[in-house]
C-alpha cells in the first residue's frame, strides 16, 4: 500500500467518525431541554459536518 493509499483510508476513517460525531450532536440538541444549548449544539454539528465534506472532498481528490 502506498504511503498516497494510507492516508486516503485514514482519511475516509476520519469522514467516517466526523459523520457519527455529526449524528451525536444532533441527537443531542434535540434532546437538549436549554434553547442556548440547542443552538449552540446544532451550530457545531453544522461546521463538523462542513469540515467533514472537506474530508471527503480531499479523499475524493486521492483516489
């Protein structure tokens, strides 16, 4: 495997995880009985789920 190879895998892991992450807070904020905390929880699941379409976009450019 290649050294190219290995870190679109790591990478494909991370989107991965970043995804189940998103799910979490989501699931969180609804939950979430404080409207700042709600807010707050959803606008984080909003920048990981931006950063994790970078990931993705960096794993399509390696493959």
């Amino acid at each position: 495997m290649s050294q190219v190879d290995d870190i679109r895998q790591r990478l494909a892991q991370i989107s991965e995880d970043m995804a189940d992450i998103a799910v979490s807070l989501l699931s969180r904020a609804i939950d979430t009985p404080e409207e700042h905390e709600r807010i707050a929880l959803a606008n984080l699941e909003k920048r990981v789920t931006k950063a994790r379409r970078a990931v993705e976009k960096a794993v399509d450019t390696l493959t």
